[in-house]
C-alpha cells in the first residue's frame, strides 16, 4: 500500500458547495445567497475608494518588496490594537496588548489556537457556539483541541437561547477556551444584549474561562466602535483575552488575508513574553506575513482622509445591509402575509438565519435557482434592489 492508498476523500465544504451548484446553473436569472460576501446593490465586490486611493499611494512610492518583520508592520498591527481596544484604554496605554498581523481572520484564529494548545494545560476543552462559523470546529480540532458546543440560537425565538448559554458557560472547567462573536454573529445574525453580555463577562470572569472573541465583521453591526464595545469590555474586565480580527469584509479585502490577533495580558513584561512565543508559531508556519493587504490597511486608516473615507464607505455597507432587511420583511408582508419574518429586522450583520427548512431551501434552488445554505442561512448582503422581487417571490412560494 502506498502512503496515500487508504486516505479517504474529505467532506466537502457545504458553503463552498453551495457556489459551485450556482456556479454551473445555466439559469440567467440565478441568485447566489449562500456566500459570505458583501456584494453591493449591482451584485458587485465592491473595490472600496479609501483601497483604491491607499493603493495609489502605495504604488507611487515603488517601494522593494522586502521582508516584513515576523509580527508583520509595526504601524499596521498600532492602528489595529486601536481600532480593537480603542486608542485611549488601558491594555493599549499600558502596553499590556499585542498585536500581529495575521493572514485574514482565519489566520488569526489559527495562530491563537496552536498558541493556545501549546501554552495550556493538558485537556484544555475549546467551546464553540451552537451553531458557529463552519470553520470554528474543524480550525481548532485540527489544532489538537477538542471541541464542545453551547447552547446559542433558539429556533423557537430566533434569537438567543441565553439561558441555556449562560448555564453551559457556568459548568465548564476553569481555564477552558471559550469561542465568542464579538458582533454579527455568523451564521444566524442573533447578537447578544448589552445586558446579556454584562452576563457573560461575569461568569467568563469569575470562573476563569479564556476568551477568544472572533470579530470578522466590526462596522457591520451598529458601527465601528460600538461593534467593538464588547472588546473592549472584556478587556477591562481584566482577564487573559484572545481577539481576532478580520479586514476581509470591512475593507472589501478578501483575497489580500488582511487580519490579526490581539492578546491582552496582565502586564506589559507578561505581554512581552507572551509576544515573543506567538512570533514563534509565526516563524514556524509561514515565518512573515505578506505586505500589500497590510500596507493598504495601515495607509488608509493612518491618513485623517482616508480613515474618514473608509468609515462613511464602510457606513454605507452597514446601511445598505439593514435596508435589504427592511425590505425583504415588508416584501414578505405583501407576498407571504401570516408569516412573521420581523426577526430578521433585528439580527445584526451579513446574515440570516431565514428560519427557512431544508426542504424550502432545495425548492429554492431547484425551482427558482436561488441559493442558500442548507440550515437556511442566506446573505443578506447578497440581496439587491434588483433580485430582491425575485427571491420574495420565490420564498413566498416555499414557505
Ligand atoms: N470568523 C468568522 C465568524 C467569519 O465569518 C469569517 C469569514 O467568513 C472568518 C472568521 C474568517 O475571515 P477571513 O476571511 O478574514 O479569514
């Protein structure tokens, strides 16, 4: 036998599967929300202007491509400590964070997790939401943890089964790794309250539990800094936190792998340590980060223009976001009256969980060549002006 003769063929992956099956219908009037994409009202990727102007700069400046250093660009990795913690909090002014830049958000993740496994002790136990971004589970199993799930979204509600959360939160080991949304959770768009977190800052605290707050979507929500709150809440509460972060969708990046991890720790000498370990499991895997996603990042948010810009482009995605929401609920009002989707006004982000079956999604597809996840997750983000009639239609006849 060879070394390869008994590999089996790994599952595929359901998100991407749902783009090839719209990539190979021949229906021109075929709509794609399974993506996790933010497509503005033409149905395009937008390249944002701030991108456009930093890359200009950039470009001007014929700059050779050397090296970044391990933790990857000092001013890159300054602006987004700020932009995670806010610029004023203490874990930035007492020096107790550390930023790296990473390779996009799953990047960050990665890093975090093989820190984690090597630095915790033996049978440290991660715990991901039920449901969560598809990629949580296997990311960490592959980094030797095991992985448990607690209670997130109520079917019955769809919103948050908090109670069921917060008594799962209260019986795990001390120490265990405890993955969290910091905003726009991804895949049902049901966010925590203020409240709620309160909650749960408490008991993560208290009963020493690390958390590991994944923020992919700041801006997307109710804005950059208020997406940011929970951040920086936790980091007041003192604690060991992991963040990380993405530029994918903020700054319309994808393809660049424009991320970081953020780690707070109990002093500046901690952090230090902390830092010199973490650029370890950077050397070892890809030694560097790539520059161009980095410096276009920095650029555009270390000029007063350029950050102002970014902000209202940013805004616009936010707004465009909510008023597909909005319109999509009164469509279905119109088209489906009986049905309650005034749920979907309130989830927060990129996504819905439509409370759609998995039959209606089939139907979705087969009959209309409309797509979206199988759990009934559809893109918001993906919805325009010009399909939205289309997809209304399509659900007020599945449902
Ligand atoms: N975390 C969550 C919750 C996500 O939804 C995503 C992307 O979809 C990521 C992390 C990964 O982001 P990136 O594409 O920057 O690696």
């Amino acid at each position: 036998a060879s070394l390869f003769s008994a590999i089996e063929m790994a599952p595929r992956d359901p998100i991407l599967g749902v783009t090839e099956a719209y990539n190979a219908d021949q229906n021109p009037a075929k709509t794609n929300l399974g993506v996790g994409v933010y497509y503005d009202d033409n149905g395009k990727v937008p390249l944002l202007e701030c991108v456009k102007k930093a890359e200009a700069e950039l470009a001007a400046k014929l700059a050779p491509r050397t090296y970044l250093p391990i933790d990857g660009l000092a001013t890159y990795d300054r602006a987004v400590q700020e932009l995670v913690f806010g610029a004023g909090s203490a874990v930035v002014t007492e020096k107790r964070a550390i930023t790296v830049q990473a390779l996009g958000g799953t990047g960050a993740l990665k890093l975090g997790a093989d820190f984690l496994k090597h630095f915790s002790p033996a049978g440290t136990e991660v715990w991901i939401s039920d449901p969560s971004w598809e990629n949580h589970r296997a990311l960490f199993e592959m980094a030797g943890f095991k992985v448990n799930a607690y209670p997130y979204y109520d079917p019955a509600t769809r919103g948050v089964n908090f109670a069921g959360m917060l008594e799962a939160l209260k019986t795990m080991k001390t120490g265990s790794v405890v993955l969290l949304h910091a905003c726009c959770h991804n895949p049902t768009g049901a966010d925590l309250t203020d409240d709620q977190w309160t909650q749960v800052i408490e008991v993560v605290t208290s009963r020493g539990l690390v958390p590991f707050l994944d923020m992919a979507y700041q801006g997307f929500g109710d804005g950059i800094a208020e997406d940011g709150q929970v951040v920086r809440r936790f980091a007041e509460a003192g604690g060991p936190l992991f963040v990380s972060n993405s530029f994918s969708k903020s700054f319309s990046l994808y393809g660049e792998r424009v991320g970081a991890l953020s780690i707070a720790a109990a002093s500046a000498e901690e952090a230090a340590r902390v830092l010199s370990q973490l650029k370890r499991v950077v050397r070892t895997n890809y030694s560097n980060p790539p520059i161009h996603g980095g410096q276009v990042v920095a650029t555009a948010l270390a000029s007063p223009e350029l950050r102002k810009l970014w902000e209202d482009e940013l805004a616009e995605m936010r707004v465009r976001i909510r008023e597909m929401r909005q319109l999509l609920v009164a469509k279905l009002k119109e088209k489906a009256p009986g049905h309650d989707f005034d749920f979907v006004i309130k989830q927060r982000g990129m996504f819905s969980y439509s409370g759609l079956t998995k039959a209606q999604v089939e139907r979705l597809r087969n009959e209309f060549s409309i797509y979206a996840v199988d759990t009934g997750r559809i893109c918001v983000a993906a919805l325009n002006t010009k399909n939205i009639d289309v997809v209304v239609d399509a659900i007020a006849k599945v449902l």
